[in-house]
C-alpha cells in the first residue's frame, strides 16, 4: 500500500462524533460533541434536582439521558435503565389504581 492509498482512507474515515452518532440514532447531529455532553449533563443535573424539588425529575433525567446517549455508551445503558425504571413504576401505579377500584 502506497502512501497516497493510506492517506487516501484516512480521509475518508469517519470522525468519532459521525461514528457514535451512527451508533445511537442512525444519523449525524449538527451540534458540537462539547455542547451535546455539556446540555445533556444540564439536563441531567436539572432532573435531579426535580427529584427533591417540584417537576418532572425522572422525565428530565431520561431526557438528559437520551441527549447524552449519542456520546457516552454508559449513558446509552443509563438511560435503558431509567427507562425501564419509569416503566415499572407505571405498571405498579395501575396495579395499585386497579385494586382501589
């Protein structure tokens, strides 16, 4: 391999950000790596605050979640986690809801 054919596929190899945004959702984000990581960390934040103090905190945790999920694998897991956690909670509040009645 000559190195004109090596530089020729450096080139065309795909950036990290393009590779982990393929991962998570299929398609390129037209934001920043550090403005996604830096909003989805806000996000985050916000939703635990939520916990403690009135609003959405889980909700805003998931959503957060999501955002960060396009860079950070670990957060891509989190979220399933958060995710099957609301789940659960919903089916024990109908569960509940239906023995009442």
């Amino acid at each position: 391999m000559t190195t004109e054919h090596l530089h020729a596929s450096l080139a065309q190899a795909p950036t990290e950000d393009a590779t982990a945004s393929r991962r998570a959702g299929g398609r390129a984000s037209r934001l920043p790596r550090w403005l996604r990581v830096s909003l989805g960390a806000l996000v985050v934040l916000a939703g635990v605050a939520m916990l403690v103090l009135p609003g959405p905190g889980l909700v805003a945790i998931l959503f957060g979640l999501k955002i960060l999920a396009h860079d950070i694998p670990v957060a891509a897991r989190a979220e399933h986690a958060v995710s099957e956690r609301i789940k659960l909670g919903a089916r024990k509040a109908r569960a509940r809801s239906r023995r009442r009645h």
